[in-house]
C-alpha cells in the first residue's frame, strides 16, 4: 500500500524513547475533489505506522487466535498543512504512555522536515467474551516489555508479571 521501511527508521529522540518512522507517498485514491489528502487518511496513516511499530516489536497486534483486542478509545489530529498526491513525507509514532490496560500514542506527519500534522490516539486492552462484548483487561506482560523501546520513560509501564 505505498510503505517503504527505511534504514534506521527506529531513531531515539531526545531522550524522551524510540519512535517509529515509516515514509510514504500519497496516492491518487488518498485525495479529495480539491487535490489534498482527505482528513480521513490522517488517522490510516497513525494506524499504519502504529501496526509497523508492533511488527518492528516482533507481534501483530491482531492475531485470530488472540483473545485480546486493542480498539480505540479516542483520538485527536491537528492538521497544519495539506498534503497532495505524489508528495513523499514521513510518519512517526512514539508510546507516551502506558497504563495497565491502556497505550497512548503520539504521531507526527513531516514532509521534508516540515510539520503537516500531530496526532495522539489511545487504545485499550480488551478480552473478547463469548457473547461478543468486550471487557477492559490488563495488557499481557509479553506485550507490554516488547513494546517498551518504544514507550517514554515517563510511561507507567505494567508490571512485568507471567
């Protein structure tokens, strides 16, 4: 869909922990009448950057054999600038904070340097029920340490139990 991984695309910033860096090019089908990238593609491209860090992380973070699910719970964008077909820019994401059944992510959208747009999303661990509803549970400890390069230090991380 457009991806490429680039080399080093795991960067430590600032002190503040790891992000994610996917670039990417805008395709035809990701624009409106006017020639811009829908509001709408924003949020896939947190998303996708978001599944890219758990694949860089050694998991999926939807497996069909899993009784885990991660939807979202909210999530915000502040759109700077626009973005049109053909332009290459870049997504990143980081883990800003960890909660014992919640990770809250922050993402940026660059084009050669320059701030398009900031985003942060959360989302939650949930134990898929028989009936079909969903109840909020603690994110497995196997999730939470592979997903720690990537979390600020200020993250309250679960404890790492079996």
């Amino acid at each position: 869909m457009g991806w490429e991984l680039e080399a080093g695309r795991c960067e430590l910033e600032a002190g503040l922990g790891h992000e994610f860096r996917l670039r990417r090019r805008v395709q035809f089908y990701e624009t409106d009448a006017a020639g811009i990238v829908h509001f709408t593609w924003y949020f896939r491209y947190f998303e996708e950057a978001e599944h890219a860090l758990w694949r860089e992380s050694g998991m999926s973070i939807h497996t069909e054999d899993s009784s885990i699910g991660w939807p979202r719970v909210s999530a915000s964008c502040d759109f700077l600038k626009p973005l049109k077909f053909e332009e290459e820019f870049d997504v990143s994401v980081q883990i800003v904070e960890m909660t014992p059944r919640t990770i809250t992510y922050a993402g940026e959208i660059t084009r050669d340097g320059e701030r398009i747009a900031r985003g942060t999303w959360r989302i939650a661990s949930v134990t898929k029920l028989s009936d079909g509803t969903l109840r909020s549970t603690d994110i497995p400890a196997r999730v939470a340490e592979r997903l720690k390069p990537f979390a600020s230090p200020a993250s309250s991380l679960p404890p790492a139990t079996a």
